[in-house]
C-alpha cells in the first residue's frame, strides 16, 4: 500500500483524499447521477469499490435494505477472488477471519460393509499450480462490508443508500441523462430521478432486468438440498475438512467447514423433485434434515447443538439472453444504457460455491468501462464488450455447475470407479477457482500472435502473479499483489538479456508523440495515471543499478513530484520469473494488462506502432505530449 504520495498522512492512509479532482457527495440521493446501481450485493458493491477511482463520476448505489446485510447465504470463496480483494487492498483482513481450506476429501460406502462410509480420495484444494492463495470461507456479509468500506474511503466517498426501492424505468434518449427511474424511497413515496448509466445487481428476481424485457432461460429443477450452518459436536475426523459424503442409499452431504472454527455448514441431498412431490421437499423440517445427515455419516454420530440458519432450495439454472438493453436501444442512442450483473444475469446450484465469485467478476468488468467512458477516455462503445465477454462466461458456469451437480448426486454405483469424482474435481479445477475465464480477441484483448514470448501469460486470461524482488528495497514480492483496482492499464516489461530494447521502450513510451502513454493520459496527469509501467529484469536485484535504470520507470507523481520506487524488479535467483512464466530470456516481452487484471497483449519490446494500435482500439486522444507531467 502506497501513501503519503501527497503529503504526509496523519490519519488512516486507506482512507483516500479525493485530490482536488472529487466533488461532493450529497447525504441525499440526488435527482441526476452519472451512474445508478441497483442493489448492494456483491455484484452491485464491487462497483461501487471501483467506481470509487473516478471521483469526477457521479455514483449512487441504492439497496432496499434497511441496513448493511448482517448475514449472507454464500460463502465460499475461490482464489481469484483473492486476488481481487488484494487488488482492493483488504485480502489480508479478511483472510485472517476466514477458513482456510486446503483439501477435499470424499467419502462413500465402505467397499466391505456399504452401510457406512469410508473416507476414499483426498485431493488437494486447490491443486498446488493452480494459485498461491487458498479458497477460504466467509460470509458474504463480511464481503460485502470490506467492499463497502473501500467504497467509502476512496476519493469518490460512495455509499449505498438504503431503504430505496426499485420500481422502474424508461428511456428518454433526448436528455442528458437518459434513464429515468422510479423509485420508493424509505418513507414509501415514489420519486423520479435520470442517470446516465442503469445497473441491476437486484438478484434472481431482478426488477431490472424485467423492466428492460430481458428474457431468461430456466430448465426444470430435477434435485433439491436442505442447507444448514449448524453448532454440532460429532466423531467424524474430517469435520474441519471440506468433503463431499456419498452413502449407499441415503444420499450426499457436502460438508464445508466455516469460519470460527465451530460453524459447519452442511448441504443435504433431498433427492429429485417434480411437480408431484416439491411441496412435500419443500416442506422438509431441519429436524428430518438432521436425521438425514446422521444417516449418511454412519457410523459416525452427529449431536447438532444449534442451527444458524436453514433452508431448502432446488437445483434450477438460469440464464439471462442478453446482459444489457442494447437489444431496444432507439437509433439515436444505439449504445446500451442499462445493465445487469451477477443473480440478475446467472442462478445456479450453490454446491460448486460460484455465485458471490462469478457475480464480483461481473461488476468489476463493468464499472472500470464505465468510468473510462463517463471520464471520456473511451467511446460509449466500450461498454458493449461488458455482455459479450460476461454472457460466454455465464453460458460456461451453467454447464460447469450442472456437470458437478450431476457428480454430486450420483448415487455410488453410477460411478465408474472409487476414483472418478475426486478426478473430476481435480481435473476441473481451473473452473471452479475461476481461472478458466479467457476472453477472446476483440477491441480490449490482443491475438496470440506474439504468445511464445511469454507462454505463461495467456492473452485473455487473468494475470498470474509470481515472485520477484523489488531493487529498491530489495525484498521479495508477489508481482501480481501489487496490482491495484484503480483503472489503470498495467505494463509488465520483461526485460531482455543485456535490457538495451526495454531501455528502448522506456524512452518511446515516455517521450514519443506517437506512445500510449503520450496520446491516451489526460491534461495534466501523472505520466503513470492511466499507464502503470513496471520493468522485471533477468539479473537479481544486486546487479541492478537504479541510477542506470530509466527514468520512465522511476517516475516523480504527485503535487510533491515524488520518486515511485515501485515500479523496478529483479528475477529471483531460487524462483525466476522467466522460467516460471516463460518469458523470452533474449529478447524479453512486453505484457499488457486491463484494468480489471487481465491479460490483453504480449507484444515485443521492439513494437510500437502495434502498441498504440492496441490501445487506439478502445481509447480516446487525450493531448498532445507537452501536456504530460513528466519528471521534477
């Protein structure tokens, strides 16, 4: 965490000063606003957090809530979204109130008494090369709290609003701000007010979505679950390890250990439902539930000595057909105007724990689009890419879930051997700690043609972080944790082997009336405040002079014009970046990543006009290159 960049800080550094570029922000809701979302979920409250970052747009976050959510449903929470909780700088708190889980362990009928179970695979969670972050447990209302706070921090001092309800809206594309919404406020009447952008991040049921005549596709639940967080004392020794419990002829339990080091939270196959017998599922009282669970743990006892919450719910999925209005946007305003994210867009099972992780994605990949466009650093036609890189990634989670969902509720003979579902769930692992998101070559992602010169750094997938030691105060550091959530454009240069073509870069990219960096940055910035340029040498840190290194990766920011010295990097000798991603040791690569942590290009260190080319596809001019605020 960086601070004291303008002036030394005397209060908590996390909280941000807006710098002289922030307006007020009304206790009231305010009648016009640039951005208006819809609900304080965690799809609705990540954008929020980003949109923080751009104080010159006015935000509103509305929730029908009396208060802040005091208790979530989901839970749990895969690596990437460690990782962008490290990108909004609260990962490490929240993981220091988290469980931690390591492993999944299955279970199923013994081989030579099938009447009680038997612990079979153990399989690692999440296999080791997949992240160094672990999937931990804790309760979305915790999420949502640390998102909120952020939110509140920042420069544009965000807040939700509670107690307001969505009614409806329409679209006057003759105005400025052209979607006019109904709203109930928390007084129960009704006022208008007109935004330029519509979010609805208002669940399943999204009065958003119906609003816009968005259709959604839903299958026919086949399979419903009793979900309890129980208080329990019982013999089985895996009660503190994630596992998925098969028994012969009473059906499955998943077991996922929760935060505090007592909670546990047990799903209960109730088998398949139809019209015939929901009512009667529906109806399952958490004490039959709990008998069910005792059944399936036989021969181990299970005294519950209290429930923190229960349900009964059924497998049903859910797919939104479009993700914005673009689809009835008049001929004057083509663009779309209205979104939805997260529930709104995609329901499914909660047993492959996707929802809260896939929904944060869905925000993040919306709300820095529409600050680089509300902040006129790129067309309105950059936030049609949100529908088309979100609605692929939906479509594959449906089949996902409904692939483990079938797994979960195998009974055991259906398998083909004790192994199968343990090999499942490694094999796959990839998907469910939401690392198999690739967005595909548009306007924001790059083709492979340059690929080899940094294998390891998938063009459309997220960037994966690795060690290196940062020269200036020569400790070790994860690359990737140093990302930040606050809009801008990262460039990772690997250096080549004597570092005279990254040097090369260096000085185009800051002094050339033809670089990015020189045509995309606004009046006045910092040279790094929509480009974060980062240098990785081969050699360690001992044999990096930063008196030699150049200027434009030692960069003075601030009013005080103060040197950053964050942004130079040394392999390490033990665990060399190069080799563990794959870069080309001789003539290095630069690797270009979007603002929500993706890979967008890999391109030589020789390239310029490709470089430019890139970012001209989704970007304004800002200046001409005098305008810059280069070194004191």
């Amino acid at each position: 965490m960086q601070f004291h960049h303008h002036g030394y800080v005397k209060h908590d550094p996390r909280i941000k000063e807006p710098a002289g570029t922030g307006i007020d922000r009304p206790a009231e809701l305010p009648d016009t606003m640039d951005v208006l979302i819809v609900g304080a979920g965690p799809a609705g409250i990540i954008q929020a957090a980003q949109l923080t970052n751009y104080p010159s747009v006015t935000t509103r976050i509305i929730e029908s809530r009396p208060h802040r959510l005091e208790i979530g449903r989901a839970d749990g929470l895969w690596p990437r979204s460690s990782e962008t909780f490290q990108a909004f700088e609260f990962r490490d708190r929240i993981a220091e109130e988290a469980m931690h889980l390591r492993e999944m362990n299955f279970w199923g009928p013994h081989p030579a008494n099938p009447a009680v179970i038997a612990r079979g695979v153990r399989a690692a969670d999440p296999p080791p090369h997949i992240s160094e972050f672990p999937p931990i447990v804790v309760n979305q209302a915790r999420v949502i709290d640390y998102f909120a706070e952020y939110a509140a921090n920042g420069p544009a001092k965000i807040e939700p609003d509670y107690g307001y309800e969505f009614v409806d809206y329409s679209r006057d594309d003759s105005d400025e701000f052209p979607v006019q919404v109904r709203l109930r406020d928390p007084d129960g009447q009704e006022r208008q007010v007109r935004t330029k952008y519509l979010v609805g991040c208002d669940g399943a049921r999204s009065l958003v979505r119906d609003s816009a005549g968005i259709e959604v596709i839903a299958d026919q639940a086949a399979h419903a679950w009793a979900v309890m967080d129980i208080l329990a004392v019982t013999d089985f020794p895996d009660f503190r390890t994630k596992c998925g419990i098969q028994s012969d002829k009473d059906g499955t339990v998943l077991l996922i250990p929760r935060e505090g080091g007592f909670l546990v939270r047990f799903y209960v196959s109730l088998g398949d439902v139809d019209d015939a017998n929901r009512a009667q599922v529906r109806a399952t009282t958490v004490e039959e539930a709990i008998e069910r669970a005792k059944r399936i743990l036989n021969p181990y006892s299970l005294d519950v000595r209290e429930v923190a919450w229960y349900s009964v719910y059924e497998v049903r999925h859910r797919i939104a057909k479009q993700f914005d209005d673009a689809r009835t946007a008049p001929a004057s305003d083509p663009g779309p105007r209205v979104f939805i994210a997260g529930d709104a867009c995609h329901t499914h099972s909660a047993k492959a724990g996707q929802g809260m992780n896939v929904s944060m994605q869905d925000g993040w990949n919306l709300a820095w689009k529409l600050g680089q466009v509300l902040e006129g650093r790129s067309a309105p036609s950059l936030l049609s890419t949100y529908a088309a890189e979100r609605l692929v990634i939906a479509e594959d989670l449906i089949a996902f879930d409904k692939e483990w969902s079938a797994m979960m509720s195998k009974r055991p003979e259906e398998f083909s051997s004790p192994q199968e579902i343990g090999d499942f769930y490694v094999d796959s692992a990839e998907f469910p700690n939401g690392f198999s998101t690739e967005y595909q070559p548009s306007t924001l992602t790059g083709e492979a043609t340059h690929q080899e010169l940094a294998a390891g750094f998938p063009i459309g997938k997220r960037f994966k972080s690795a060690e290196v030691s940062r020269v200036a105060d020569t400790t070790p550091r994860h690359l990737g944790h140093h990302f930040r959530a606050d809009g801008r454009w990262r460039l990772y240069a690997f250096a080549d082997t004597d570092g005279t073509a990254v040097a090369d870069l260096a000085n185009w990219l800051e002094h050339s009336p033809q670089s990015p960096v020189t045509k995309f940055t606004p009046e006045g910035a910092d040279i790094d405040g929509v480009f974060d340029a980062k240098v990785i040498y081969q050699q360690p840190y001992q044999e990096i002079d930063l008196g030699q290194v150049s200027r434009y990766f030692l960069p003075n920011v601030g009013p005080l014009r103060l040197t950053d010295y964050e942004k130079v990097y040394a392999a390490l000798p033990d665990s060399d970046i190069f080799d563990v991603r794959q870069i080309d040791r001789q003539s290095g690569a630069l690797v270009i990543v979007r603002p929500d942590m993706y890979v967008a290009h890999v391109l030589p260190l020789t390239a310029r006009e490709e470089i430019t080319e890139f970012f001209a596809n989704s970007m304004l001019v800002q200046q001409a290159s005098e305008s810059i605020v280069v070194d004191a």
